[in-house]
C-alpha cells in the first residue's frame, strides 16, 4: 500500500539556525531518503520552496493571490511516498523521518494505489 509522508515545520523554528546546523539536517535528510530507497519502498520525494513563494487560486480561479490560502503556524516542507505493506510499517518508517524530530510527519494513504 502506498502511503505519502507530509513533513511540516515552522519556518520560525529555523529562521535562526546556523548555516553549519542546517547543513547537518540537510545530511540527516540525506540518509534517510538513503535509507527509504535502499529498503526499496520509495516511489517518490520531493521538496518545496517556502511558504512566502506560494500562489493560491481560489474561487474558481478568481481569486489569486501570493502566499498560502491560510495563514497556520505549521507549513508544508516536502513530501515522501512510499509502498509499504500496512500503516503499521509507514508509522515505523515515518518515526525514522527527521522532521519527527523537528517538526510533524502526517502519514496518509494514497488514494490510487499503483
């Protein structure tokens, strides 16, 4: 079963971190996707640029704007799905995520499998 990883953190929580500690998280996030794809379970992964880079269509595209739709403290950073055999196994593996540690991991299964 597949299942999407959605990592979420404030962009304040990093807004100060030296350049040399973000190196270190950007290596932490290396090994892992090292890991996903050495267990053969990653399908695919990708980040995303900050918030403030957003646009949002709305109102049956009538409305657009720059920035998120909501305003929220927690932003979507990236995402990893993955094809494991149960949420069990996804739990197991989103735990191992570093954004676990430094923010949120929301597992949700795919709706199309395959």
């Amino acid at each position: 079963m597949r299942y999407t990883f959605l990592t979420y953190s404030r962009p304040e929580d990093f807004a100060n971190v030296p350049p040399e500690e973000l190196g270190q998280l950007k290596g932490l996030f290396g090994a892992y996707i090292g890991d996903l794809k050495a267990a053969g379970i990653l399908v695919a992964t990708d980040w995303l640029q900050p918030v403030s880079t957003a646009t949002t269509v709305s109102e049956g595209g009538n409305r657009i704007q720059d920035g998120p739709f909501a305003e929220s403290k927690e932003t979507l950073g990236g995402y990893m799905t993955v094809e494991v055999p149960d949420l069990d196994t996804a739990i197991s593996w989103a735990k191992k995520c570093p954004m676990a540690k430094y923010g949120a991991v929301e597992i949700r299964p795919t709706a199309m499998d395959g």
